[in-house]
C-alpha cells in the first residue's frame, strides 16, 4: 500500500509531469503526442508500413551509415583531445594515440568506421537504385543523396591527410593537383591561360582552386591545417544538414519506399 | 500610357491604398532598394570570405635562390637543393641545368637513384634519364627546368623556381635554361 502511495507521489510530481507530458500511452493518440513532443523520437515516423521494417527490402542500408556516422562523430570527437593538427605534432600524436592513450584501439575505430561508411553508402545507393527508390516523387531526395556521398568521400579525403605520414602527404599532392585542372579558377584547367591582361597571367599558383585548397602552393602546414577544420567542422555539419534534410524528405515523400 | 491611366479611374475600388503615408508605390521602392542592398551585401560577403582564404603573406621558401660558385659542382645530379627548394642541379660535360623535382604526372617528387642512372617516382613508376626527357611510367612529357643564371656581383650560380624551360616547347635550348661550362 505504501509502495502504491509513493508510486502516485512520483508520478504526480511536477518534476515527473514535465518530463512525461502524456502521460501512459495506451491509445494510438497519446502513442502520436509521445513521439510528437520529443525531439528524438520525432526523428522517427510515427507509423511506419510492414515493409518499412523488413531487412530483406531495405537492408537498413541508409540506417547503417546514419549510425556509422554517429560512431564517427563520437570517436572523431575523442581523438581531437589528442590530436594537434600541425606539421610538428601531428604524426607524433597519432603515435602517441596507440601507444600512450589508454584503448589505443580508439583511431582504428575511426578509420575503419569511415571505411565501413563508405561501403554503407555505397550499398545504400545499390538499393536505392534496384528497388527504383529514386524515382518521383523521390528524385530530389536522389540528388540529395548524391551530395552526401559527395561529402562522404570529401571526409575520406580530408582525413586521410591528418596522420601526416608519407602516404598522406603524396595521396594528397597527387589529389590536390587535379583542382589546378578546374576549368578556368586551376592553374592548368582549360581556358585559365586566356584569362589575362596584357602578359599578366591573373591566375596563378598563389590564387587557383588548388592554392584555395592547400592554402600553399605545396601539401605543407596550411594544408594540414585547413583540412583539419573542414574534416573536424566544416564537411560535417553541411553533411549534418544534409542528413536532416534527406531524412525529412524521405517522411514526406510518403515514407520508405516498399515492393510495389 | 491613357489607356492605363483611365483604368486605374475606372477601377476605382482597388484604389492606392494610403494607410499612414504608406503606399503600394513607395512599398515597392523601398523593397527594390532593400533587396538590392541585402543581394549586394551577400555578394559582398562572399566575395570577403572567399577572399580571406588567400593569404597576402606566404611562409614558404622563395622560389629564387643562389646556389653556389658553379666550381663547387662536379658531374652529375647534385641533390644539395632537393630537400629546401626541390632542385636537382645537374652538370653534364658542357652545361650545367636546374631540374625542378616534382613528377610531371601528378606532382610527386622523384628519387634520384645513382646506381641506375635514373630519376624515378615512387607514386606511379614515371622515370626520367639524367637529362630529364621521361622514358618509363606514366609521365606524360619530361621534367621541367628552371631559370639558372649567374649572378653579376659574385658570379654565382642563381635559379628561379619561378620560370619554366619546357623540352616539348623547344625551351631548353634558351640561354637561360643552362650555364654553358666549358
């Protein structure tokens, strides 16, 4: 009787109330105004079709690298209390994060999470693509879609300079030189030599795309320093916004897409 | 012009409206006047930022330097330069000429490998001969050289990054392209 008493001095708390507004869901409407009236639960539809939830139709493909994602910005996150992102420290800091940080595992973690996210984009569009999920009323969640796996590979690309070893420094001398090959802003792109004045060239190799890039003419400290930024900051919440943008098209398009 | 004038009389219940000196005319200038302001703005804007990315000083080595009394020089591909400025200076027996180390297929820089008489990239397996003209891998043409010239004060040797020699243009026969020793 008295475990009853406590139990109704809880639940009619105010402290309680605020937190659970609706109260026992036990009607399909208290059920809607729970997931409506927080936050996180509203990320997910309130009704979802049979086929919405089967692994066969979906592979959860999408659902897959949304977490990968997730895994990625936490682990992402640790990794930025150790890592310095200059040309003196940071080959030493990834170092020193297997050898002196305790789970040593954690870089690892984050560099096969964003290997897995690759694949899982991958396979997400093959679905996409073979169920004929991109058609109307989809198609512009489509194109969505593409500049997240755009983005996606950008972050690949960006982080895989941060370890500051051999590899990075030429994989990303070799990848930057193809933006001096933008059409008319790269120093070797088509028609770039035409724009001058007089014997002035006006791009040249301190202000084409590439130099934008590096913030150098060569793979050195700038760049170092500017992919950190777009890898830790930058790229992430564009990819962030995207996500909620695909995600909320996906609801009002009429849901995930099932057998026909 | 009447035409339109004599509507406006003859439509006289949607007249314009005047409510506190504002008026359908003047709404409409002052909107032209605030997107045209805010469009400028935001271009402005982005022109700034764009611009703040491009630094007006750079901390890199420069990309003239001397290089030393041409005496100092023996036959051969020197590397005393490779690591600072990314210069071979090599001497063959009537010139000596300024190769700019950076592959010509994605811009790695080439190893010199004496025993084989050769440069060669690590990234992609391009090789050069000792007088720069590409002969395996995927380079698409030969190494470029530098300006070399002497200096007049002190009759040392001095390269400009800076200016090019290209082989397929028919550059390297430029005086500037090589020191004739004799």
């Amino acid at each position: 009787m008295r475990w009853r008493q406590l139990q109704d001095q809880i639940t009619a708390s105010q402290l309680w109330k605020s937190i659970f507004r609706v109260g026992v869901p036990n009607t399909n409407r208290k059920r809607v105004l729970a997931m409506l009236g927080n936050v996180v639960l509203h990320l997910h539809p309130v009704k979802t079709r049979k086929s919405g939830v089967k692994m066969r139709y979906t592979w959860c493909a999408g659902g897959v690298t949304f977490f990968l994602f997730l895994v990625l910005t936490f682990t992402g996150l640790l990794l930025m209390f150790y890592y310095r992102p200059t040309v003196e420290y940071a080959f030493v800091d990834i170092l020193d994060l297997r050898e002196q940080v305790p789970f040593g595992i954690m870089r690892e973690v984050h560099r096969w999470g964003a290997h897995a996210m690759v694949i899982s984009v991958w396979i997400h569009m093959f679905r996409v693509f073979m169920t004929g999920s991109y058609k109307p009323p989809r198609e512009f969640n489509w194109v969505i879609g593409v500049i997240l796996l755009v983005l996606t590979l950008l972050l690949s690309f960006t982080g895989y300079l941060l370890p500051w070893d051999q590899l990075a420094i030429w994989a990303i001398t070799v990848g930057s030189n193809m933006a001096s090959a933008t059409p008319l802003v790269g120093i070797q792109g088509p028609g770039t030599s035409l724009l001058k004045i007089g014997d002035i060239q006006l791009v040249t190799s301190t202000n084409d795309a590439r130099f934008g890039l590096l913030g150098g003419r060569f793979v050195g400290a700038g760049a170092l320093l500017r992919f950190y930024v777009l890898h830790c900051v930058g790229i992430p919440l564009v990819a962030a916004f995207l996500m909620a943008v695909h995600f909320w098209r996906v609801r009002k398009d009429g849901g995930i897409s099932g057998p026909v | 012009m009447a035409t339109v004038q004599k509507q406006a009389e003859g439509t006289a219940a949607a007249p314009d409206l005047d409510v506190d000196g504002v008026t359908r005319r003047s709404t409409l200038k002052w909107m032209t006047v605030a997107w045209i302001g805010f469009t400028a703005a935001t271009v402005a804007g982005l022109t700034a930022t764009m611009r703040f990315m491009f630094p007006n000083v750079l901390f890199e080595p420069p990309t003239r330097f001397k290089a030393g009394d041409p005496s100092t020089y023996s036959p051969g591909v020197d590397e005393r330069w490779k690591e600072k400025y990314g210069i071979w200076i090599v001497r063959s027996t009537d010139a000596i000429y300024a190769l700019v180390a950076v592959c010509v297929h994605l811009g790695c820089t080439p190893n010199w490998l004496a025993a084989q008489n050769k440069f060669k990239c690590p990234c992609h397996g391009s090789g050069y001969y000792v007088s720069g003209i590409n002969f395996e891998g995927p380079a698409p043409r030969p190494l470029e050289r530098a300006e070399i010239t002497l200096s007049p004060d002190d009759g040392q040797i001095v390269v400009d990054k800076a200016t090019r020699y290209l082989y397929e243009r028919g550059q390297w026969s430029d005086p500037k392209a090589f020191i004739k020793m004799a």
